[in-house]
C-alpha cells in the first residue's frame, strides 16, 4: 500500500534555530502533500498545502515566513520551521492523497520540541 | 468546523465489538464518510470508507444509514491494540488533490484487558 516517510520522528533544537522535516511518497507521486499541527489533546490543524512545483497555500493564521514548504519533487516535500521558539512545540504530521480509496495516507508525524 | 459529530470516550472490553457512531447530518450527495485513526504519538491511519453502502474490510466494517446521516464503524473483536481516537470525516471521494479534511476530536476508544 501507499507509505509515506516522515523524519525525524523526533527532534529537539534550541531556541531561534530552524529545523527541517522532510515527507516522502515511497510507493506513490503525491502531487500535493498536506502539512499539520498538532497539539495535545487537540485535534489536527491543517497549516499548509503544497503542491508539487507551485508555491504553498497557507491556512489563515499560519505564517509562511516561519512555516517554509518545499515541494521541489512528486515524491518529496519538506517543512521547514524557522527560528523556532517554545511555541512551535508541536507534533508535525504530513499527509499526501493516494493510495486506498482516494484517501489519504499520512506519515508517521515528528515530534518537536524547541528549549 | 468540522462536518461530523462523535462521542468524546468510549469504553471496549477485548475481545468484544467496538461500535463508534457517527454523526453527519449535512452530508453532501458526493461525499464519502471516511474513518481514520490515531494511536497516540503516530500518524492517522487509513481504516475504511464508504459512500452510501456498507462496507467491511479486514479492519472493520462501516454501516451507513440509508438517508446517509449517521455512520457506525465496527471493530469485530476489538484488541488492546485498537486503543486510539478514532475519527470519523466526510469528504468527497474522487475530488482534486487539493480537497482538505476538516478534523474534529475523534472518539477516544479504550479497550480494557
């Protein structure tokens, strides 16, 4: 079936450093890939929508300067959180359309956590 | 905000059916329901989808209501390993790449020993 791979699965950066995380469509070109938040307890917040070779559509409130996505590839897309504060503590998940039941397949989510 | 209503909590002995229902009374004509899961600190996982018939796989089986305003998904013999907040979506079927989901909080199933 359709995978998508997430990495890190985890990481911890200081205070004002910026931090990447990459999606790969292993088994599928995802044209476009889905970019959430979210926080404990709460439910997924969509961010962004990148589609491959265009620029990202931001959801109202995100800011696109901090949130940099990169779909450079049918088969890669990044997110970048640049100079990253506490706040930005979240889990980060990525999802594309593909796979079973034109549903969506999603990677398995980086955990981030800015000191 | 989201199109579909659940339970917060449900409560599962192992070993017995799970039954999540669903509410979404707005749903458009071309919209499937959708069933996702998330076991905590992981990414949702894909369980089942339907439009208006029901359906089973090997995960579950879906029941949708013949005016299609509510949904059950049924675990046939739930496992500790089905403990996950379970969310229930509508969403067009076969739209473009760019249809997002709306989330809502899910129904958080626990299965006790």
């Amino acid at each position: 079936g359709a995978v998508v791979s997430q990495h890190p699965s985890w990481v911890i950066c200081k205070s004002g450093t910026s931090v990447k995380i990459e999606c790969r469509s292993l088994d599928f070109q995802a044209t476009t890939m889905f970019w959430y938040r979210q926080f404990p307890k709460q439910s997924l917040m969509l961010m962004a929508t990148s589609n491959e070779g265009s620029k990202a559509t931001y959801e109202q409130g995100v800011e696109k300067d901090k949130f940099l996505i990169n779909h450079a590839s049918l088969t890669l897309s990044t997110l970048t959180v640049t100079s990253a504060h506490p706040e930005d503590s979240s889990f980060y998940i990525c999802s594309a359309r593909g796979g079973r039941g034109y549903g969506y397949t999603f990677g398995s989510g980086t955990r981030l956590t800015v000191v | 905000d989201a199109k579909t209503t659940q339970p917060t909590s449900m409560d599962c002995a192992e070993g017995r059916a799970a039954n999540l229902p669903c509410n979404h009374s707005t749903i458009s004509g071309n919209e499937y329901v959708y069933w996702y899961r998330q076991i905590h600190s992981q990414g949702p996982q894909y369980i089942i989808h339907g439009l208006k018939n029901n359906e089973t796989n090997e995960m579950a089986s879906l029941i949708i209501t013949e005016d299609r305003k509510s949904s059950t998904l049924i675990l046939p013999h739930a496992t500790l390993r089905d403990t996950a907040v379970y969310y229930c979506i509508v969403s067009p079927g076969n739209a473009g790449n760019n249809r997002k989901l709306i989330w809502g909080l899910g129904t958080s199933l626990a299965v006790n020993p």
